[in-house]
C-alpha cells in the first residue's frame, strides 16, 4: 500500500513563542530553526510574524541567510497581514520567500474587527497575493477563527474558499484558532472541504482549549487533511497548540496510511532544548517527553517488566531517544530496587534487599526523592547498622537552638541494659549533643573520644536531597577511626555517626 505523504509545519518560533512570558533570541531561534529542520526533520517552520520588531528582522534575516546557504529557504514561513504590502517590504528586507497570510474565516471576525464586506476583504487579498508574486514570494493563506466560521457563518467559509482556490497560492491554513472543535466536527468539516476542493492542499492547526488536540488531529487526518501545525511541548497562547512529540507518536503507531518525515529518536533532546531557552518547563507527566513518563513507580510494574515486559505498550522510551527509569520510594518494591542495582553493577542477597528495601520506604513516607545513586550508600549504611552489635543507644534526644539562647541538648542513652538522661548546651546543636554525651562518659569514668573531623556532603552522584551523609574522624586511645550516618537531616545523620562511634568502642 502506497502511504500518503503528511507535511509537518512547527510553528513554536512563532505560535510557541505566543505562550505567556516566552521570548526567543536571535541565536536561539536561529539554532531552532536548525534543529528543527535538520535533525528533526520537519518539513517546514513558521518561524516569526511579520513587523513585530527589529530583533525579529534580525532573527529571520540569520535563518533565511543560514536556509539560503543549504537551499532550505522554501521552508521557511513567516506570518503577514493584509496592509498594503507593509509586510511583504518586511519579507524581502529578511530575505523571506512564503507567506502565511493572515486573513479572516468568519463573518463574525469580518465584520466586527474589520468592519469590511466580504467583497472587500477578497479584493484586498488578491492585491497581496498579487504582491507577493511580484516580489518572488509564495502565498499560504491562513483563515483566522475558521473553526467558528463553519459552525455560524459556513456559507461565507465556502465563498471564501470559492474565491481563495482561484488565486496564486499553494495551501490553505485552517486554524481551530480559538480551540473550540470537537473532534466530531473536526472531521466534519475538513471532509466537506476537502471533498469539494480536491486539488487544494489544505493544512490543520489545532489549539489545546479542550485538550483536544490531539484527538482533533488524528480527525483531521482522517478526513484527508495535507498539512499539520504543531508546537514542541505543546506551546502556544492560552492551552497551547497541539503537541509535535504525541502527534508523531499517534500517527506512527494508529495511522499505518500515513508516512512522516520526523524523527523519533530526536525528539526528547529538542524539547529539552526548547525547555531551557524558553523557560516553559515541561510538566513531568507531559507524555513522551515529561520526566515521568517512562517511569515506573510501583514495584509490581518493575516486577512486570521483568516478566515478558507485562507493563510495558508500543511506547518504548528507546524510540524516543530516552531510557525506562524505576522510581525509588514508598511505593517500590524489590523488584524497582533490583532495577537500579542492575543498572549499578549492584547485587543482593534476599535477606539484605528487604533492609534496603524497608529504608527507602521509610524515606518515602518522608516525601524523600530517592535517586539509584543514592543506593551504595543506603544499603552500606543499612548493612554497617545491621552488622554492629548495639550495646549502646541513643533513645532519644531534644535540640533547642532559639535566638539569644545558646543551643542545648537533653538526651536520654541506654548502655548496657542502663538508661541515663544528661543535658548539656554548647556552641552549636550538635556540639551541645557531645557535651550531653561527655557527661555522661565522665560520670561512668570511661574514655570518651576526640573528635577529629567532621565532613557533611550528600551521597556523591546524587542530584537528591534525600540524603545527607556525614563521616567524622574519632582520635581513641588505639589510633584513629572513622564513622558515617546518612539522614535526610544532617544533624540526625551525624547522631547516628555518633552512636556506631560509641558502639565501636
């Protein structure tokens, strides 16, 4: 079966760059640009609109510049108005060749904001189209609120088409620009057009208000339509446009009749990119590209996956440049830890992994972020603790540090079967601990150590706040030894230093 070739347009350099707050440089639309064309291979790019500013001149004039040098300058669109050939001037001053022609779609439109009859605004088209083919441009042209056209005002949709098919012009733009279609009217539009107007290319840009998009693509694309807009991320004024990342999955995966030109592996790396010049993040449950969508959280998946991959659909992370990641907390189970371990070039026996597995719970039901390297140092610290013979422990402590008032410390300490309490204060919270503890260790008449050094990081590779490790060097009668507690709190972690150090002696 011959599959029908889909043109691909992005617009997140012109519509993405409509998301509240968003504004791109000139080197960063320029790099883009590249990006977009040459790694992700989309067929086109709406990249600026027309008289909008001179750093805009600047920024379409290195693209259009960098497209002439590769003869991609074709591809490059940028959006215009109907005023008397201002923006076509502007056009060839950036070195610019297609036009994306704003015009109006509906009666409503028409006649409240231009205040112009059908007839007039027509006219006024063909002059501009007229323009541009004077000047070497190509003419797109875009029916601004089409979408409302066709439910209040369709006889004047298909007087316009009547009219626009006639003229020099290569697609026409359909935009759901208020993104008010339901995904049955999607198809029923786009089919009646396109069924009465076969020999023109028509393209589809959806708007997410309803979070719709994608389902009215996949609509469009069934009515037959040519051409897509989308956005990276979903970007785009209000709800965003429809996102380029799912639509390319969908149509992959449900629309065998259909073949594309992007590529898959690239498009986390691009989102990524557009994230970080545009400072809209990408929500973390965002599919394909969100943080989390590869993510397996609870252990019966990891247990799944393991097992004939049972929790795993067509959307293998691979595909999209990215790997499966197995989350560590409350919710995971030994199955999720065996996965990071392996990742590690880690491995434990049954008896030790329900240790490990038991602290990472408890941290999860701190709300504690566990990363796989945080791991070594939770199961070193997990097997050190379960190995030492406690003698001595630390049943409870009070730290008060208030403004004014120097920091103290009750604890009470069991030793040997023994429960003794001792307060003390000192410089610091922790150092009032050890005061505390030094009393204690007088009044018995038994040797308490020297502190030596005392160093706080968290777990090296670890880009969590999770965990804080804390190793402190302890000077004893025969020689020096050194101890390490590992805590969310990083007073806590040197405590738990502390009492292997008691322990150990």
């Amino acid at each position: 079966m011959t599959k029908r070739k889909l043109e691909i347009m992005d617009t997140t350099l012109r519509d993405g760059e409509q998301t509240s707050g968003v504004s791109f440089s000139e080197s960063e639309k320029l790099t883009l640009a590249k990006l977009l064309l040459e790694e992700l291979l989309v067929d086109r790019i709406e990249v600026a609109s027309a008289r909008v500013s001179e750093g805009e001149m600047r920024a379409v004039k290195e693209i259009t510049s960098w497209a002439g040098s590769r003869n991609l300058r074709e591809r490059i669109e940028v959006l215009t108005f109907v005023d008397g050939g201002k923006s076509l001037d502007w056009m060839s001053e950036a070195r610019a060749v297609v036009q994306n022609l704003l015009t109006k779609g509906s009666m409503n439109h028409l006649t409240h904001q231009l205040k112009k009859t059908p007839e007039q605004h027509f006219a006024e088209i063909h002059e501009c189209i007229e323009q541009a083919l004077q000047k070497g441009i190509k003419t797109n042209v875009y029916l601004e609120d089409w979408s409302n056209g066709m439910r209040n005002s369709k006889s004047y949709v298909f007087d316009y088409l009547d009219f626009i098919t006639n003229e020099s012009i290569e697609r026409v733009l359909l935009p759901d620009t208020l993104g008010i279609l339901t995904y049955g009217e999607t198809y029923e539009y786009l089919s009646e057009i396109i069924a009465r107007y076969p020999n023109t290319h028509f393209d589809f840009h959806g708007h997410n208000d309803y979070d719709l998009s994608v389902a009215n693509v996949m609509e469009a694309l069934k009515a037959g339509v040519h051409g897509l807009h989308l956005t990276i991320n979903g970007m785009g004024e209000r709800a965003g446009n429809a996102p380029l990342a799912s639509v390319v999955a969908v149509i992959n995966d449900f629309m065998d009749e259909i073949e594309i030109g992007v590529k898959e592996s690239a498009l986390y790396k691009v989102s990524q990119l557009v994230s970080n010049f545009s400072g809209f993040g990408v929500p973390v449950n965002k599919p394909i590209v969100g943080e989390n969508v590869f993510t397996q959280t609870a252990g019966i998946h990891a247990d799944g996956d393991s097992k004939k991959n049972l929790y795993f659909n067509d959307l293998l992370p691979e595909r999209f440049g990215r790997k499966r990641k197995y989350a560590l907390g409350k919710n995971s189970g030994k199955a999720n830890i065996k996965k990071n371990l392996q990742e590690l070039g880690l491995s434990l026996n049954d008896e030790d992994l329900k240790k490990v597995t038991q602290r990472i719970i408890e941290l999860g039901d701190k709300k504690e972020i566990v990363t796989k390297y945080d791991l070594p140092f939770i199961i070193s610290d997990v097997l050190d603790s379960s190995k030492l013979q406690k003698n001595v422990i630390i049943k409870s402590y009070v730290l008060t540090h208030a403004k004014g008032l120097r920091p103290s410390t009750s604890i009470s300490l069991e030793m040997n079967g023994e429960e003794i309490e001792a307060h003390a204060q000192g410089d610091g919270q922790y150092d009032a601990f050890i005061n505390a503890l030094r009393k204690i260790y007088a009044a018995k008449q038994m040797a308490f150590p020297k502190l030596v050094d005392y160093a706080v990081r968290i777990p090296r590779g670890s880009d969590s706040d999770a965990l804080c490790e804390t190793i402190i060097s302890w000077e004893t009668k025969t020689g020096t030894i050194k101890t390490r507690g590992l805590d969310s709190d990083q007073t806590v972690s040197a405590i738990k230093a502390t009492e292997k150090m008691l322990n150990l002696i």
